[in-house]
C-alpha cells in the first residue's frame, strides 16, 4: 500500500534551504577563523569539550560520536591524529578488554581553552553580531522544536 505523501509548502522548503546554508555558511566562517588562529578543526574542539565536561575526562568512542555536534564519519582516525598530537589517550575499559575509553590529557584541555578563544569570539561576531538576544531565543525554541518535536 502506497502511502499519499504531502509536498513541502514553499515556505517549508524555503526554511529547510536556508537552515542548511545557514548552518554551512556560519560553521564555515567560524572554522576559517579557528584556521586562520592557526588551530585544527571544530570536530577537535567538539571531542575536547565533549570530554572535558564530562566528570573524570573520560568516554567511549561510542558515546564520543553520540554527543558531538559534528559528523564523524571516522571517528576512530580523528582520534588517531588527536592522540598523535598528545591531546587524548585510549586506555582500557575496566573490565572489558575488548572496549577502550578516550581520556583528555592536560594538553588536550588546554587548547579546548585556546581554542574558545577565537571559537567563542567567532560565534559572537556571526551569530550574535546578526541576531538580537530576543531573535536568537526565538531561533534556538524553533530549532529545539525541529529537534525535538514531542516537545513541539
């Protein structure tokens, strides 16, 4: 049974295009800034709060890809090269020799702390530059109901 799909009004999919560009165009800038101060990615900043605000530094891969705000499509590399760099280290699951976790080394903390530097700066320039404190509270409820439509 075929199911009777409803098209997207025009203003629907005016909000969707412009919610895509929006995101690239400000991630993109932000990140130019980030490469300019001449720090590595928002995927790395991503990793290193995530795990910074956790309470004894330390999460699994799995969780890691779970919380972040930016795709990964291989996790396991970027924290290849991150561990490379001394800013996170494997070490064992207790218990489960099978599974690890990523720990944050003091080095990975505190370029999380450089890094917001420019990182928070950049955000509001881009995003808080453009929109009053009124439109960003208005923005971050519509947003929360597309991420959250129960809530809606």
């Amino acid at each position: 049974m075929v199911q009777d799909v409803q098209e997207p009004s025009d203003a629907v999919t005016d909000a969707w295009v412009r919610l895509i560009r929006a995101g690239k165009e400000v991630v993109g800038q932000i990140e130019a800034e980030l490469k300019g101060a001449g720090f590595p990615s928002l995927s790395w900043y991503d990793v290193l709060l995530h795990l910074k605000r956790r309470s004894d530094g330390r999460a699994t891969p799995r969780e890691i890809e779970e919380e972040v705000l930016f795709e990964q499509y291989n996790l396991s590399r970027l924290l290849d090269r991150m561990e490379t760099e001394g800013l996170v280290r494997r070490i064992p699951y207790p218990g489960d020799r099978r599974r690890q976790l990523v720990e944050i080394t003091d080095e990975g903390r505190l370029l999380q702390r450089r890094m917001w530097g420019v990182y928070g700066p950049a955000i509001s320039r881009f995003v808080g530059g453009r929109l009053s404190d009124g439109e960003a509270e208005q923005l971050a409820a519509l947003l929360l109901k597309l991420m959250h439509p129960e809530n809606a």
